[in-house]
C-alpha cells in the first residue's frame, strides 16, 4: 500500500489518511521505516494470542468509531485480509464507498488460504471500486456478477513497490557479507555465500497455517534433503516468529551447517535478499508476485494459489508441502541452466510499476466534483 500512499499524496486534489490497525507490529514498523511513512492513525488493536473473531470484531468497531470522527471521502484496503474485511464492512456500514486494492484474487477453495480466501470473497462485494492486478482477477469478480463498471485492471501495486526498493537498494554500496551479517546470517554462512565470487543459495520462507503440523515436518525434511543432496548449496530461511513454525524449523534445521535460520526480515532486507538468491522457495503471495520482477523463480509451498497468474506464465511452480515434489523442482532449477535462465527471463505477469498511479487517477475521477 506504500506506493499507493505516496501517489495519492501527490495528488493536487486528494489527501491520503494512513491509518493501521497494529497487525504484524515489529514487521509493520520494519516496512513502514523503509518506505518513510508512518500512520497518521494508529487503532492498536493487536492483542497476544488473539482470536480471528476478537480481531474482526475490533477492527470493525475501532473503524467503525473512526470513520464516524473522520468523515473520508472514501476508504481503500488492503492487505492482511482480515483487516481488509472489516474495514471495508465497516465503512459500508457509514455508507462510505470501498476501493479494495488487490480485489478478485481468488483459490476457491475456502480451506486454502485460509481464512484469507472466505474474507476476500466478503470484501470484493462491499467495494465500489475493485482494483484487479490482472485479467484473470477481473473474470472472477465477473463471474460473481460484480458489475464490470466497478472493475479496474491495475497490475499490482507490490510490484510498485518491489521496484522502487530495489533500485534504491541497487545504488547503495557496501560489502555483502557485512550487510548480511547485521541482519542475522552467521558469519560463516556470510562469508561463503555472500563472497564476491557468488554461491548459489536459496531463499525460504514459510507461515500458512494450513501447513502447521506435519506440512512443516515435510518442508523441514526437504530443505534438508536438499543441502545434504547439493554440498556446494547454502540455504537462507529467516524464520516466522509463530511457535508451530518456529518449534518444527529449529529442531529439523538447526543443526545444519549450511542452512542459516535468522530473524525475519524488514521489507528492506527482504528485497536485498530476493535480489541475491538463487531461486525461492516460498507460501506467501506477495513473494510470488515479487519475485519474477528480479528474475527469480518460486517454488510455492501450496496446494493450491490465489495468484495462478504466475503458474501459467511459468514463473511459479506448485510444490505444496510434499518432499518429492520439492525436491524434484529445485534439482531442476539446480541441475538444468537451461531451465532456469528460461524462467529467470519471463515477464511479471503481475504488473508493470505502475498499478499505483492508476489507482490514484481513477479515485481522482470517481471523487472529483461533479
């Protein structure tokens, strides 16, 4: 949403309002240094051990309260989908008109991603404005009799602020290795596979619930696989914080020598570290969206994506949660330069860098006086 904010700030005729509901805070804090902005309202909502009810029901009486003091002329989400949800319901109670950002994105399958796949179905009908990042986003909304007026095909704004990220990480200059160390990689580690001869190594990141359990026993068992399979190999995974990712990570992973498990990191590093690695290895939709922009592979932790867009280009590929099929499409990205420069070389099918101003043009339309 960073460079959304920042396109509707420089607007002659609309003012942005930033408003947080306290989701995620330390990495909410990391992203928003990075991109120099802080909410103008905090509702800080987020409470230890929380409850997805709890939580919905703050976030629509705290908006609900705010809207009624604020009066916007419109409100955009967008985001953890909970909170897009409650929001948006929110500020359809105040008859306050919705654009959802990142709207149609779609699994149909409500246990995957869940509950973010029930609470965008919720939120697209709510809004007068559905921001698509693709076509294929725009054929759902469509086919749920979303009026094709209220659809705009905008790319997605993540690849806004990928690009911007990067190209300012781009032009700074410092030793890689010593930048990887401050964020939490062994020195050893760093040393290695940061060196200014490069490594190959992997990036990896996991959260979804839908893998608590025996998912992450798999994924666990995989990575170690392959390090053990490819000695030369290092393997990166800054590590979710939530204890059923945290407790099956450590134990199967901590041992290994070329497997660095660190912190999770700030949106600022996370871009550095997208930029150097090899390939990914990743559940999270954003990575997906990301990383074809810096030519990098995914090979996405799920049964099933909301963002299918990147499967069919070729970008992603599906490995879920099951050790063979990890193992199978990293060896080919491993053993086959052929295979990978061919995937390393194909389109963003997500966006262009310019979904933002879009956005910020077609709300100055929608809200101007008649």
């Amino acid at each position: 949403m960073a460079p959304v904010y920042r396109a509707l700030a420089a607007s002659g005729t609309l003012k942005p309002v930033l408003v947080s509901t306290g989701q995620h805070r330390e990495m909410l804090q990391q992203t928003l240094r990075a991109f120099e902005l802080r909410p103008d309202v905090d509702l800080d909502l987020m409470q230890h051990n929380q409850t997805l009810p709890d939580l919905t029901a703050r976030v629509l009486t705290a908006m609900t309260r705010w809207l009624a003091e604020a009066l916007p002329a419109a409100v955009l989400t967008q985001g953890d989908t909970t909170t897009a949800f409650a929001a948006a319901l929110a500020a359809f109670y105040a008859r306050i008109p919705v654009g959802h950002v990142e709207a149609g994105l779609r699994t149909y399958d409500f246990e995957a991603p869940w509950p973010e796949e029930m609470n965008r179905r919720l939120a697209d009908p709510i809004a007068r404005w559905c921001y698509a990042p693709t076509e294929l986003s725009r054929e759902n909304l469509l086919a749920e009799r979303i009026p094709a007026a209220q659809i705009f095909v905008t790319g997605n704004t993540v690849v806004d602020a990928l690009l911007w990220m990067r190209d300012r990480q781009r032009v700074v200059t410092n030793d890689a290795a010593a930048r990887a160390v401050s964020i939490g990689v062994p020195t050893e580690f760093a040393r290695k596979f940061f060196a200014p001869v490069p490594i190959r190594w992997l990036l990896v990141t996991g959260h979804r619930r839908e893998s608590f359990g025996q998912g992450f026993e798999n994924i666990c068992r995989a990575l170690a696989q392959l390090a053990d399979r490819y000695p030369d190999l290092g393997i990166l995974y800054p590590v979710h914080l939530n204890p059923n990712v945290q407790e099956p990570v450590r134990r199967l992973l901590g041992d290994h020598a070329r497997i660095a498990l660190i912190p999770p990191l700030g949106y600022e590093d996370f871009v550095w570290a997208m930029d150097r690695a090899h390939f990914i290895i990743s559940d999270s939709g954003g990575v997906q969206e990301e990383a074809p922009s810096l030519g990098k592979p995914v090979l996405v932790m799920r049964s099933t994506t909301e963002r299918p867009e990147g499967v069919t280009a070729g970008t992603s590929r599906l490995v879920g949660t099951d050790e063979a099929a990890i193992l199978r499409e990293a060896a080919l990205l491993l053993d086959d330069p052929a295979a990978y420069a061919e995937r390393s070389r194909l389109r963003n099918p997500y966006g262009d860098g310019q979904a933002s101003a879009r956005i910020a043009a077609q709300l100055e339309t929608a809200l101007s006086p008649t």
